[in-house]
C-alpha cells in the first residue's frame, strides 16, 4: 500500500511537539508548568477579540510589507536549524573523550544541550508554519481589490465575515503566536549561549 502524501507531512505533529516544549521551566526538561497555556491560548484571543472590535484591520499597503518581513524572517528559521543541529553534533564531538570516561558533569552538559536543541528545533519548525499561514493568510488581503466584484444582496455579508475570518485568523494563528514564538527562540537561545560561555570559562 503507497503512503499517501499527506502521511509524510507531519505539520501536526511539529503542532503538537513544539506545544509540548513550552511545558518544561528548564532545559533539564523535568520541571513543568502549565503558565505556557495563558500566552498561547488566552493571550492570542484577548489580542485577536480587542483588535477586531476596535475595527483594526489589515489593508494592501501594509500587507506587502508584512509578507516581506515574515519572509525574511522564514528563511533565517530555515538557515537556523541547520546551524543548531551542527552545534550540537560539534559539542558532542568536543566533550567524546569525557563522555567516554564517564564525566557527570559533561554528560549533564550534553543532555541540556540536547533539550535545548530538540526544543529550538521544535519551536523554529513551528514557527516557520506559523511564517506560512501568516503569508498565505495576508496574500488573500494582498490579492483582495484584485478579486472580481459581486452586486449579489448577501455579497457585502460574506465579504465583511470573510474580512473578520482572515484578520482573526493572521491575528491569532500568525501575528501573536509567531511573535511569541520569536521571542521564546530568542530566549532559549540567549540563555544556552550564556552557559555555554559559562561552560568554556570553567
């Protein structure tokens, strides 16, 4: 039996394990805690809810420059896990001869490491998804004046639910998510290069 396409895909599955990350305090990945559910459901809904009732939406003009910056930013994610993969690879190579002795030390060293790159790699591949339903997301906005005109009496209906729909949805799935994800990367990342730099003064 062929393996259908969509079995290869596993955008669920990085959903979920990137999700799954935000649960742990450390890199030690045995301390968990449940404050990950407030800014990454709750948070993103009060944003959405607020900016939609004041009648904040997207227009053409800024949508280019939206498309544009996420872009960017989704190649860099791309370039990024390649480079976390290979630091990894490198510190295990750096620290064979101690792991090979058996040092705790260097084998703690190691599985934080390991954590801190499993969970990057986790949050960058979710966040490219993120870039990708924001960019779809925005073109429809882009594409919108383009789109052929309809005198139909329930037409101005669909066309104001459409605009809420898309904008909830850039605001919720893309825009707030996407910048929080950006920030955990930041984060993590920040903290596992100051211990690395901890790790080579000792």
């Amino acid at each position: 039996m062929k393996l259908r396409i969509w079995d290869k895909i596993k955008l669920g599955e990085i959903r979920r394990d990137a999700k799954r990350s935000l649960r742990y305090r450390d890199f030690n990945a045995n301390k968990e805690s449940k404050v990950y559910i407030l800014y990454l459901y709750v948070l993103p809904v009060l944003i959405s809810v607020a900016l939609l009732s004041l009648g904040v939406f997207l227009e053409k003009e800024v949508a280019y420059y939206l498309i544009t910056g996420i872009s960017i930013f989704a190649g860099l994610f791309f370039g990024l896990l390649f480079v976390v993969t290979d630091k990894y690879n490198q510190k295990r190579k750096d620290l064979k001869d101690l792991l090979v002795k058996g040092d705790e030390e260097a084998k703690g060293y190691v599985q934080r490491y390991q954590n801190f790159s499993v969970t990057l790699i986790r949050q960058i591949a979710f966040t490219i998804i993120l870039a990708g339903t924001l960019i779809l997301s925005i073109l429809v906005i882009y594409m919108a004046p383009q789109l052929p005109q309809c005198n139909v009496e329930w037409y101005g209906c669909v066309k104001l639910a459409a605009k809420y729909l898309i904008n909830g949805v850039i605001y919720y799935w893309g825009g707030v998510q996407f910048l929080l994800f950006l920030l955990l990367i930041l984060s993590n990342t920040y903290i596992m290069l100051l211990e690395d730099i901890h790790s080579v003064e000792k």
